[in-house]
C-alpha cells in the first residue's frame, strides 16, 4: 500500500459500464484481510525506510543535477529529468532538405 491512487477513463459507454463493475469490487472494497493488514501495516515503524529512501533520493538527485534540470522531491521517490528538445527533422537527416509527414 504505497499511496492513494486517483485516475479517470473515456470511452464507449459498453465499455465504461463493465470497467464500473469490475472497479467497484476490486478497487472501493478491498477484501477484509487486505484491511486488517493495512491497520497492521500502520503499526510498522517506517523511519529507517524512510531514511533509506532518503539516501537514495539525494544520491539520484545530486547525481541527475549535474546533467538534467530536475526538481528534488519532497514528497514521493519520483524524480523527473526535464528532456531536451526534440530535434528538428532537418537534423535527423543530415543533407535532406524536405520531411513529409
């Protein structure tokens, strides 16, 4: 149970209805011993995981930085490097002077 979890979907409504059920028993109502292991789950002390994570964030971090844009984490283990720029189809084919598409 590593966080809360929210997300949406579009499409046919056939579609849609089906994807409703299958949500509803398996993602609204965990089983009861899925509960009662997430009540356990509380009582577990978490302070070294999160100093590993810790660790490994500020490793990930400083290492990236030296190449990549990046924004530390503050809340989560995810880091995102921003990407450079695509490059222009010109220069993906060096000495073609027209791209069709």
């Amino acid at each position: 149970m590593t966080g809360w979890r929210l997300g949406y979907a579009a499409g046919p409504e056939p579609v849609i209805s089906q994807m409703t059920k299958l949500q509803q028993y398996t993602f609204v109502c965990p089983p009861s011993p899925f509960q009662y292991a997430a009540l356990k789950a509380l009582d577990v002390p978490m302070q070294a995981a999160v100093s590993a994570y810790r660790r490994k964030r500020d490793l990930i971090f400083a290492r990236l930085s030296r190449k990549f844009e990046v924004v530390k984490p503050e809340g989560a283990f995810y880091i995102f490097p921003k990407a450079p720029p695509a490059p222009r189809p010109a220069n993906l084919w060096p000495g073609r002077s027209k791209t069709t598409c």
